[in-house]
C-alpha cells in the first residue's frame, strides 16, 4: 500500500539524457566509429550494404580518429560530462514537490547504450520516461536515432511505460538567453584584445549534414538558423557582423554551407577576426576542443585571422541546466508527448521528416 501512495502522490520520472557518446579509450575508438557508420540514420545506403561499408569506413577513419583523441587524453570527455549535466539539472529538479525526478545518461554509439540505461530505469521502477535530447535542434540523425535506439531498447528488456520525448527546443528562451550571456562574455573579452581597428565577426558553427538529408525533409538546418536568430536577439549587439557556418563534413557528397573552413579563409583575406560559437553543441567533446581549438585556429593562423576565439559549450552552467530544468517541468506538466519546446509542431510543413509531420502521417 505504501508504493501504491507514493507513487500516486508523487510520481517517478526517469529524465534520459540523449547524446552521441564517445570513445573511452584507444581501443574503443574503432568500435565506436562502427556504431556510427553503421547506423541507417547515419549510412543512408541499402541494408545490405551498410555492415561491410560501415566498417570499411570506420577502420580508414580509425588512425585519425585516435590522433584526434590523443590530444584529449586518449578519450573522449563526454560521459563525464553529460554525467555532470545530469547531476546537475537533478539537483535543480529535486525541489520540485510534485514529481520524484531522476536523470540518466543514454548514449547513442558508445556505453551507456540505450539498453544499459533502460535496465536502471526498469530497476529504479520509473512510472514514465522523459526523453530529452542533448541536442537543441532536431535531426533524424541525432535525436531521431536517439529516439529509435530506445525504443527498441524497451523492448527489448520489456520496459513499457509511458514516454514523453522533448524532440527540440532549438529557441527555448531560457536556452538563448543562456547561450547569449556565454557569446557576449566571450564577445567582449575578444573585443578588448584586439585593436579598435580589427572588426570581429561571430560565426555561429554547427555540426553539418549532407544537403540530400535536408533535401529529404531534415528540420535541423531550418531549427540551427532559428536558433541563431534567437540568441542574436538576445546579445542585443547593434551591428553585428555574424553568420551560420558548419563544420565536421566528413563524406564527398555535397553537404549544407557556407563551410567553416570556407569562412575561415574569407576573414583571412577580409582580415576579420572570429569569435565562433559551437551553436548545436551543449557539451565540449572532439568537435570542439580538437577541430574548433585546434585545427580550425591553426588554419585561421595560417591564413592571416588577426585574432581567432571560441565561445566555450554551455557543459554545466548555472543558466543553462536551468533552462533545461523549465523545460523538463514544461514537458512533464503536458499529459502529451511534446514535439517541441513549445508544445506544438515549430517546422514548416516543407520539413517533413518532423516527427510531428511523422506521427500524423
């Protein structure tokens, strides 16, 4: 009787933390790229096709891979910190008094799997699940994965209980403004260290995709531009010199632009110096400590950039865990799956691969 009046009185939520997941060591880092390039969502090829090409593809991508990670330890720092994130935002929830939250972890292509953290939430005996997604703005090969992935997991172990997913909240208004403060912090420490003469231009870098998957329906692109426009008006900066660039390509076929590296080499020759924000990404891991930190400044070196700067990951700041915390009470407060932040669908109907535009079809 008493579960019985604890759990009417006062529910379990298991809070999942989605993201990507990464290497623990050397060794794990060809097994995670066989993950990733095996993945459908990833390697839009023919199943038949997709184990032996996946694995080609990890093993030639291994070597650089593990070069990347060496400069991080040998590892990769997104565990430890989506664990810190998690910590964090259960703190936050724990005052609240109607709900008995608890955040997990689940990664998408390295431990915890979907799988391993579905049993903890088996054992915690959670009476529904909050999905939410590590990455702001949806993608069907991020969230959409994600999303897959455990629910093939609750199968599998036969977990069946209610499932509330946060699909996106690409311009929450917590979210901006917490963001903002970040690139405004950044913005004014570069501006004093460079000459009043130097102009500095912001680029707001976001992973990128292949221009077949936005073509096909993808919102992400769609909800990166609405993010930035949202942060913008935040920072309140008048004259803003700024633009929406991605980075990480890393297949021949043609991928969403202008490219990173392409406005690298345009402030160059226009002797602009940067200031770029990693905008799709909440926590630091190799996209951004080794390609932004370190590849990306030593080609702005190379190229002429009189001053390059990085907007740190929100990781666990203050502002951001706490806007991740409204929208956990915001979602858990709708007796509906949520396909956004705000409720309702946000993506034009032109992006049809929304999984609001998916449930409906």
């Amino acid at each position: 009787m008493s579960r019985y009046v604890r759990d009417m009185t006062r529910p379990k939520t298991a809070v999942v933390l989605l993201n990507l997941g990464g290497p623990d060591s050397p060794d794990a880092v060809q097994p995670f790229l066989t993950n990733l390039f095996t993945d459908p969502a990833i390697l839009r090829v023919p199943g038949f096709i997709r184990p032996w090409l996946g694995k080609f593809i990890a093993r030639r991508r291994t070597p650089a891979a593990q070069e990347n990670y060496a400069v991080l330890g040998g590892k990769s720092p997104l565990l430890e910190l989506t664990i810190e994130q998690a910590e964090s935002l259960q703190a936050v929830l724990a005052t609240d008094e109607a709900t008995e939250y608890r955040c997990f972890v689940a990664m998408r292509y390295w431990h915890p799997f979907s799988e391993e953290t579905a049993r903890q939430v088996q054992e915690w005996g959670a009476d529904r699940v909050m999905l939410v997604p590590l990455y702001p703005q949806f993608s069907t090969t991020t969230t959409g994965s994600s999303m897959t992935a455990w629910a093939d997991a609750c199968r599998t172990i036969g977990l069946d209980i209610p499932v509330q997913t946060l699909c996106c909240w690409h311009s929450d208004d917590d979210f901006a403004a917490a963001t903002a403060r970040l690139v405004r912090e950044a913005y004014d420490k570069a501006r004093a260290e460079l000459p009043e003469n130097v102009p500095l231009r912001v680029l707001f870098s976001a992973h990128g995709l292949p221009e077949s998957i936005v073509k096909r329906g993808d919102p992400y692109q769609w909800q990166v531009e609405q993010t930035v426009d949202k942060v913008r008006e935040h920072l309140g900066i008048e004259g803003l010199d700024w633009l929406v660039c991605y980075q990480s390509r890393v297949t021949p076929q043609k991928w969403i632009g202008p490219s990173t590296d392409t406005e690298i080499e345009r402030a160059g020759a226009e002797k602009v110096a940067l200031l770029v924000c990693p905008i799709a990404f909440v926590s630091e891991h190799s996209e951004t400590l080794v390609e932004l930190d370190v590849e990306y400044r030593e080609e702005a070196e190379h190229v002429g950039v009189p001053g390059y700067f990085r907007v740190p990951a929100q990781n666990s700041e203050v502002h951001f865990i706490a806007a991740l915390a409204g929208l956990v009470r915001r979602t858990a407060a709708n007796p509906r799956s949520l396909c956004s932040f705000a409720g309702a669908r946000q993506c034009p109907k032109v992006h049809k691969d929304c999984p609001h535009a998916k449930a409906r079809a």
